[in-house]
C-alpha cells in the first residue's frame, strides 16, 4: 500500500516519517525486535525521498527507536516506547498559606557552575548556541549598524526602539491579538521584564498567587521585593488547578498571579486555551493582575502556536512579558511586556532602575524579525528542541531507577523529573557537581522548598558523547543513592 505523507507548513517531511514509524511501534504494528521497511521501502511508501528516510531513520536511531544491524538494515530496539509510557510526575499537594521566600545561598551556588565550560549544562535552563542563528543575526546586525550608524551607537530610552515594537506587536496578529505598538515596553530580558511587572501591580507584604512549582526567578524576585508567595497546586500536564486559585482568592487578598501558562518552566504543562480563557475571568471580577510569562510560547511541538491569556482579557488586567533569549540571541537580552493597563507604571519603574537600554541589538532585532527569517529558523529550532527533549526523555528512562517519573511536555526543552521517594535532590547535585555534572534540584522551583526528591533537567543542547556520559553517570549516582538509602 501507498501512503501519501501530508506535509503541513510548520514540519519538516522527515519530521512525518519520524511520526509514521512511531505510530507503526505505539500501535504494535511493529514490534521490538521486527525489521523496519528498508529506506528504498518506505521512500515508496511514503512518495519521499531516500534521503528524507535516511535522515529519519537516523533521527529514530537517537530516540532508541531503532537500530541498526550492520548488512541486515534497521530494527525496532527491544526499548521502543519506553519513554512514551514512562509516566509522568505526580502532583503534590501544597499548603495555602502566603509564605516569605527565603532562598539563602542556593540561588547563588547553583548558578556559579553556569558559565564553566568544563562542567555538562544539565542545570540552567540555556539554549547551545550551536541552535542559535548566528549569522542571520549578525548580518542584521551589520545592516542596522550601517544604516544608522549615530543611532547605533547611542541611548535608547523607555519604551524601546519603536520599530522593534512595532515587529513584536506585528507577531501577535496571528493569535488574534491587535496589540497597540505603544504598549509594548522592551526590557532586557524576560527576567526583567516580570520584575517591571511585579514592581508595577504590587507593594510589599503583597500575597502573590504562583504556580507549585514555579520558576525559581519568581520566587527570587518576590523575595527581594518583600512579597509573600502562595503556592497554588499545578498538575503535571494542564498546568495552574483553578480551582485551587479560585478558593485562595475567596479565602485571602491576592495582589497577582504569575504564571508560564505555555510550556511551564519546570513542569512543561500546558494550560488549554479553554482554561486560559477561565483563568482571565476568575481574575477580572476582583481586578487581579495575571503577569504571564510566555516565554516558550513559540516553541511548540504540535501544530499550532498555542494562544496567550491577553487573547482573553477584555478588561487590560494581563501583562504578558517574553524575550527572544530562547529562540534568537540570548546575550542580546532582548525582552518585552505587553502591559496595557500598567503601561506607565512599567516605563517609571524602567527609568527607575536601568533607564537607556542598548540601540544597537534592539535595531539588530527589529532588522532581523523584518528580514523572515525568524520563521523559517523556529522551525528548525523546534525539531532540535523536540528531538533533544524525546532523547533526553529516553536515556533518563533507561537509566535512573524503575519508579522513576518523567515529563512529557509538548514544548520548551526543560523536563521534570521525579526519583523514588528518599533520594535527595541537593545531595545528588553536590554528587554530580564532582563529576562536573551540573542540575537543578526540586526544592528552587518551591516557596517551602516541596519536591526535595525532584530535578529539572535541561535539554537546550544538541545530544553528544559528553551529554550522554553525563546522563549515565547520572543514573550511576541515583543507584548508587538508592542502594545507600540516599
């Protein structure tokens, strides 16, 4: 039989016939051990070409679906779909009391390894820059620098360069949204971008309503603004439990909610956009400001960009704040809100604090977005993500112990992992870092340092020889924990 691959305009034809043969082993059509199609098969099959096949079966090769038998052609691996039924991590329940934050030295040990080449990057949540597009942006770099050389080279005050804002506001068209220019403010970074919004929607001794776990930058921001965190439960795959925001809010005088709506950052849960919508209105009959950091909005795995909650919010309570530092240039520290309602307040809090911003890398941007190619290049940096992440998924599955609970997210390149109860997550980071083995332990993404078994692992660099080392070794140390009582 023929099959026609359908090739949608967000996927790569290698990126379906990865599907097909998935589909052909989840499905039990091909079993582990059973011969594949041969490349000129499937290339029949499929009416793609030889070299599409070999590229995806390769591909196959690296998530553990197939392997090859040197003169006898590919095979199903005896471990295909294991990762896929690897379940996902529990959800714990948390305390609805408002709590102070009180991160200590922990912030500071686990980012001093960030920037040591020596050490593997499983820890902070960084791209390689290997997926970055390096020469595009250099020649928009070029271009701007030549084209107005005095404005280059000069100040570039609060809001921001007008046409990069212009192009950030042009992007959210295809989410339905007409966002005014005006309101969009560049920050530098996303980081900056949510202190700007918390600075501008609360007072200290504040309660704000977070999401358990959280990223550990919100924390550290509500700590140094003397805020108070509320954790609300967070389920593993839909995200922030609004039932569980809706009684804190009946039962306490919550200022804001933070949320990662899309892809969370630990969990990689996504909120449907029927529960964004249900968000925005349990918020704007009490006037709660929603700061959602959307991030890794535009790195998603499936068909379609998922939607934002300001596609929702008819009353300008949502400030949605991003950046372009996992998908462009980090170093660049590019990152908007889109505050609306709080428009001024964030421009007085960003001249407070850091005034002019660079002009060079805003015209670079605003260049760089113009020319296209940002499109074309989230493709490609979609399929890395999703591969690294599905490879990652699989080796961790074969190497820590049964009991183990992995993430499956469907966008971003983080993944949240949960060990058998008794392995203590800073016990095993201090085991690693002597191996040069960076992680993120659980209890950083908690107010009441929760998830004391749990590690975020970061999947933002292409799999080599050292990442994959890295992550037996890894397994190596939770055995050895396990066997030792942790």
């Amino acid at each position: 039989m023929t099959v026609s691959v359908q090739v949608s305009s967000q996927e790569f034809l290698y990126d379906q016939v990865i599907r097909h043969v998935r589909g052909l082993v989840e499905a039990g059509t091909l079993k582990p051990g059973d011969r594949a199609p041969s490349l000129r098969a499937m290339s029949r099959q499929l009416r793609v070409s030889i070299s599409t096949v070999s590229q995806a079966y390769a591909a196959l090769q690296d998530l553990g679906v197939l392997r090859v038998r040197p003169q006898s052609g590919y095979y199903v691996d005896g471990a295909a779909g294991r990762p896929q039924d690897s379940p996902v991590p529990r959800k714990t329940a948390v305390s609805q009391q408002p709590r102070k934050v009180r991160f200590g030295e922990l912030f500071e040990e686990i980012f001093s390894v960030a920037n040591d080449p020596e050490v593997v990057p499983l820890g902070a949540a960084v791209p390689s820059v290997e997926l970055m597009p390096v020469k595009g942006v250099l020649r928009a770099t070029q271009r701007a620098a030549a084209r107005h050389p005095e404005r280059a080279i000069g100040y570039c005050f609060p809001p921001g360069n007008v046409e990069l804002r212009h192009e950030i506001a042009r992007r959210y068209v295809d989410l339905g949204l007409a966002i005014d220019p005006d309101n969009v403010i560049v920050t530098s970074g996303c980081s900056e971008a949510l202190a700007l919004s918390l600075q501008s929607v609360t007072r200290r001794g504040d309660i704000v309503a977070v999401e358990s776990p959280t990223y550990f930058s919100v924390l550290r921001l509500i700590e140094r603004m003397g805020l108070l965190a509320v954790e609300i439960d967070s389920d593993p795959e839909t995200g922030m439990c609004l039932d569980a925001l809706e009684s804190a809010i009946e039962t306490m005088d919550i200022k804001a909610v933070v949320a990662v709506l899309n892809f969370s950052n630990p969990l990689g849960s996504l909120m449907p956009d029927e529960r964004k919508q249900r968000l925005v209105g349990l918020l704007e009959p009490a006037g709660i400001p929603l700061i959602e950091d959307d991030i890794y909005g535009d790195l998603y795995f499936g068909d379609r960009r998922p939607a934002v909650a300001k596609c929702y919010d008819s009353k300008g309570l949502v400030l949605t704040c991003s950046s372009f530092s996992k998908t462009i240039a980090p170093g660049y520290r590019i990152g908007w809100v889109v505050a609306d309602h709080w428009r001024d307040d964030v421009i007085e809090w960003k001249q407070a604090t850091s005034s002019a911003m660079c002009s060079l890398p805003q015209m670079a941007m605003a260049d760089y977005l113009r020319s296209g190619e940002y499109e074309r290049h989230l493709v490609r940096l979609r399929r890395a993500y999703r591969l690294q992440v599905e490879k990652m998924r699989f080796m961790l599955a074969r190497h820590l112990p049964e009991g183990t609970r992995i993430s499956n997210p469907q966008g971003g390149f983080v993944l949240w992992v949960e060990m058998p109860r008794g392995i203590d997550a800073l016990e095993l980071l201090n085991r690693a870092l002597r191996e040069k083995i960076s992680l993120t332990p659980g209890m950083m993404f908690s107010a009441t340092r929760k998830f004391r078994n749990f590690v975020r692992v970061n999947c933002g660099y292409p799999w080599d020889a050292r990442i994959e080392h890295a992550v037996i070794r890894l397994g190596e140390l939770v055995h050895e924990m396990t066997c030792t009582g942790g």
